[in-house]
C-alpha cells in the first residue's frame, strides 16, 4: 500500500511540476505588457502625445515574464507619489519585449536598451530622439526597487529640468 501511495504521489508530483515549468500549462495571468501591440505606432503616438504637453516620454522595457518588470509595475501603482509625477511629467509607455513579441526592429532604433536587461527605462524627448537609457538595477534597493531612487531618476530626465531657464 505505502508503494501505491508513494507512486502516486511521484505521479502528481511529476504533473504539478510541469504545469510550474510549461508555458503551455496555463496561461500568463499577468497582462501588463501587450505582446501584440504596435510598438512602433504606440510610441510614435508617445511621443507627439509629449511634444504637445511639453512632457518626455517614459518608456518601460520589458515583459509579463519579467519579474523586475512585474515588480517595478506594482511599486509606482502602489505609491501615489511616483503614480502622480510620472503622469505629471511624462507620457508613459510599457513596450513589450517577449518570447512572442520581440520589438527588434523598433528596440534597435533605440539603440538595444536590452543589453542592460529588464525592465529598462528610456527617456525620449519630444522630437523623438532618444535621450537616456537607464539601467533598472542602479535604481534598485534591497529585494525591489527604491522609491527615492526612482523619482530622484525622474526628477533629473523631465521636460522641466532639461529645459530650465535658471
């Protein structure tokens, strides 16, 4: 009987395992990146979007897959701070890059942010042109990313302070 037993559990053991490690299994429930939208058409929206509010654009790399991305995603929607600035001061977009859906041509334009890894954050002005990539990691404290960190970023690629008249 002990046998039995443990022969099936092995076998439940054997299902359970794969279904964690099959991307087929069960569906993605994170939908924060849209692997099927045009890149391209979205930040060219972006980025007219931004030159009429005199705003850059905030673009995060990355995918649903990501856990960096999923966990910076979850952080500016938890603190009404970092929520509030970057919809002040940026037009934001969360550009997809997956197994499914790898942008290549338009993360090319960019100059391959992701060699820096994920998420990646760009900042690009009005007129399209691409004015910083920012490594995730150096914004990172701890097992997530650091609030002062983060808007201190912020503060130093907006419209206001590159443009500022003092």
């Amino acid at each position: 009987m002990k046998k039995i037993v443990l022969f099936i559990a092995f076998i439940a053991f054997g299902y359970v395992s794969n279904a964690q490690t099959n991307p087929d299994a069960t569906p993605n429930p994170i939908t924060i990146y849209n692997p099927q939208a045009d890149a391209a058409q979205e930040l060219k929206a972006a980025i007219k979007k931004a030159k009429a509010e005199n705003k850059h654009v905030f673009v995060q790399v990355g995918g649903n897959w990501c856990v960096w991305c999923v966990k910076f995603h979850n952080l500016v929607e938890a603190t009404p701070e970092l929520k509030q600035y970057l919809t002040d001061n940026y037009v934001t977009l969360k550009l997809n890059y997956s197994p499914e859906n790898k942008n290549e041509a338009i993360l090319k334009k960019l100059s391959n942010p992701g060699r820096f890894g994920y998420p990646v954050f760009l900042v690009i002005d009005g007129k399209g042109k691409l004015i910083h990539t920012q490594n995730s990691e150096y914004l990172e404290e701890g097992d997530g990313h650091s609030v002062k960190k983060i808007m201190a970023f912020l503060k130093n690629w907006n419209y206001g302070a590159l443009h500022a008249t003092k």
